[in-house]
C-alpha cells in the first residue's frame, strides 16, 4: 500500500463521473424518446427542457429522491441505475489509494454535492434531498468494498474479541443473505419463464413503433433488480405489495386490477400460494450452515457469532425491503413493495435461524456428543438383550447338570441277601477238602 495521499481533486472526479454520466445518459435516452414521439398528440406542449427536468427526477429516484409531475408522485427506484453507478464508482476508485478517513469523505461529499446540484433542474415539488445522501452512500459502499483501501477491518476495534466476532457475523449474514437472493433470482425466473405468453400479450395491447416498444422495455428492464428483490421477498413469505389491497407470498395470494405493465403477467394468480417454498429456503440454510459449521473451533463462538449474524441479517432484510418499496403512480399505486418489519421478521426467521441451526447442528462438538450418544444407545441395547434372558431356564439347566454328574458319580450298592447263614455256605461249598489232602 502506498503512504502517498491520493490528490483530493482525483478522488472528486472519480465519484462525480458516474454520477454525471448516468445522469447524462437518462436525460439523452428521454430526450431521444421525444424526438421520436414529437408529432404526438399526446405530447401536447410539452417541450424536450420538461422531458429532461422529468427524466431528471425520475433519474433521482434510483438514489431515494422524489420525482412529482402532474400531481403524481414517483419514488420507486430503478435500481439498475444505482447498481451501474456502484459498479463505476468502484471500478474508477479502486485504482486510486484510499489512505484513511479523509479519502473517504472527499469522493462521498463530492457525489452528494454534484447530486444536489442536478436535483435542481427536476420539475417543482420533487424531492431531491435524499438523492445525495443515497449517491453518497454509494460511494461509501464502492470505497469499503475495493481492494486498494487500508484494510481498517484488520486493526482497531476489529482485532478485538468483540470487534472480530461482528465482523465474522457480517461475513455469515452476507452469505445467508447470497443465498436467499440466488433463489430470488431462480424464482424470478421461473415465473418469467411461466408468465411469458401474459407478458406477450400485455405488450401486444400497445400498438407501437419498434423505437417506443425498445424504449418502454428498457424503462423496465430498470427496475428489474427491484423485481428480484420481490422474488425474494416472495418466497420468504413476507411478501410484496403491487397497490393497497394486494400482496403477493409465498403464503398466499390477493391481487387487484393492475396496471398494464408487460412484467407484471409475470405475477402468480391468487390462491393459497406455495408454502413448501419456505421449507425448501430453510433446508437449503441450514445445509450450508451445517458446511459453516467446520469454521469455528468453539461451539460458544457459534453461539456468539450467530446471535450477531441474526441481528445484522434481520437489518439487512429490512434495507431491501426499503430499496424496494415505492411509488409508481396515483391512488393505491402510491403503495409498493414489501413491508419493513415484516422482511426483517422472515428473514430473521427463515434464513438467520437455519443457518444458525446448521451451525450447531453440524459443529465438531454437536458431532462428538452424537458418537456418544450413540455408543451409549448401542451398550444399553447389548445390556437390554443380556437382560431380556429367562432366569427359570437357567436354572432348570443348572439343575438338570447336577443330577447328570450324581448319575455318574455315585455307583449302586450290592444287595445283600436276606440270610446271613448263605454266605458261609456258598463259601463252605466252594472251599476245597481239606480232609480228603490230609488224612
């Protein structure tokens, strides 16, 4: 890492650049939509100065302005805009030295003066305000995240103990919250894929030029992030809104009339939903946290760093679903998106906890406590089964090989005969004649 401090004038011009140049690029777009349409009647008189101050504020609502014209407020962010000036921003910081504090705060006030001066070429009304400080915000995040900074995670209050288990708890979160967003994604797809005969046929109902129908679909594909977030509000079951008096979840279905927006066929019909969609999202975390698990040598750390990781994780679900909500016309179109506290609850509850869970579930200890268990479990069955043998058996058994062993031991006495006089005379007949020898 250089000590040399980067001058301050290139780090103003590399984060006013992608600013100006997305602005540029929306207002030329407009205004290239107009000449195109110059001759109708719809226009009115309106001329190409209004068409850029609206392009202007509907150009700000990608970083939280307010854009109002004709009574009708807009403020539903185009998040393509703000994802492609992050991207800039950090592809033009990243090549200058981020010192310290200071080289921080010149590229993001910078980003939020260059943004309030183009708020004040949008139409009278709208709010421009919040714009800078959503551009300086951007800023900030391409900063902390390039690789040519001072590692300010890697001393400090992050070599501390508490310092390094919230920063391992905003490392789990994000990857709790990467997952999440990829089955958004899938899900978005997929009803796209399902939905594209009603997309078709929305678009069919604008009898248009080839240069409106690109124009148009380039205004959507804007917002097009914003649709993934609802995907994956969607199937975390807290659900997005599409005008008061709708919602959309995982849990079930309400629509109303809607506004003929080709993307919009995409939306599921109302119903009961698919609620299994949740058990998938929470099996699919608690797999990977069970592969996170091998990552911490302490089950109490575990505990620690997942407790922060559910806070951090239930703050980002509620700053998605901020980014997502909005305006996007008069009446009960003025209500949009996701609800807050509702985000932050599912998310909390459908990916932290999992993932949590895997964790435990899957740690060296938790495994080391299974064995034994499980060695426990197979002694008492060895023990059981000893048991289990019938006692009167066994001493029928023992019984039955004693009186085999006095069989063969103890032998049948001779009888002896009645008269005591028969033995001497079968001895007396058996004798020899001792008379005949010796006379």
């Amino acid at each position: 890492m250089s000590t040399t401090r980067t001058h301050p004038l290139r780090l103003i011009l590399a984060a006013a650049q992608p600013i100006v140049f997305g602005w540029a690029i929306a207002v030329v777009l407009g205004i290239f939509a107009y000449t195109l349409m110059a001759d109708s009647p719809a226009l009115g008189t309106t001329s190409w100065q209004d068409v850029a101050s609206v392009t202007t504020g509907w150009w700000l609502t990608a970083f939280g302005g307010t854009l109002h014209f004709d009574g009708v407020g807009i403020s539903l962010p185009p998040l393509l805009i703000t994802l492609l000036t992050y991207a800039a921003t950090l592809g033009l910081v990243r090549r200058l030295p981020v010192k310290d504090w200071i080289d921080v705060c010149v590229p993001t006030g910078s980003a939020a003066a260059v943004t309030a001066l183009l708020g004040l070429a949008a139409p009278a009304g709208s709010v421009s305000w919040p714009a800078s400080i959503g551009t300086a915000a951007v800023v900030l995040l391409a900063v902390a995240t390039s690789k040519n900074r001072t590692d300010w995670f890697g001393r400090g209050f992050f070599t501390s103990v508490a310092g390094r288990a919230i920063y391992d708890g905003m490392i789990l979160a994000r990857r709790a919250l990467t997952i999440g967003l990829i089955i958004g994604v899938l899900v978005f797809v997929t009803a796209t894929v399902l939905g594209w005969s009603e997309i078709v046929k929305i678009n069919g109902y604008y009898i248009v030029a080839w240069h409106s129908n690109l124009m148009m679909w380039l205004f959507q594909l804007a917002y097009l992030p914003v649709l993934v977030l609802w995907g994956f509000a969607f199937v975390l079951g807290a659900g997005f809104a599409v005008g008061s008096g709708t919602v959309f979840s995982a849990l079930g279905v309400a629509s109303a009339p809607l506004p003929a927006i080709p993307l919009l066929g995409a939306l599921p019909q109302p119903g009961p939903g698919y609620p299994w969609l949740l058990a998938v999202v929470a099996l699919v975390l608690l797999l990977a946290g069970i592969r996170q698990a091998r990552a911490f040598p302490d089950l109490k750390e575990v505990l620690v760093t997942g407790g922060i990781h559910l806070a951090v994780l239930g703050a980002a679900g509620a700053l998605l679903a901020f980014l997502s909500q909005g305006s996007i016309g008069p009446d009960r179109m003025a209500a949009t998106g996701p609800g807050m506290l509702r985000m932050m609850a599912m998310t909390i509850v459908i990916l932290g906890i999992p993932f949590l869970a895997g964790m435990i579930l899957g740690h060296r200890t938790s495994i080391a406590a299974y064995r034994d268990w499980a060695k426990r479990g197979v002694a008492a069955v060895k023990n059981l089964r000893k048991s289990d043998i019938p006692q009167e058996d066994t001493t029928a058994a023992h019984t039955s090989s004693e009186a085999d062993s006095h069989l063969q031991v103890v032998e049948p006495e001779p009888e002896l005969p009645d008269d005591p006089h028969a033995t001497t005379a079968v001895t007396a007949q058996t004798a020899p004649e001792s008379g005949k020898d010796g006379s």
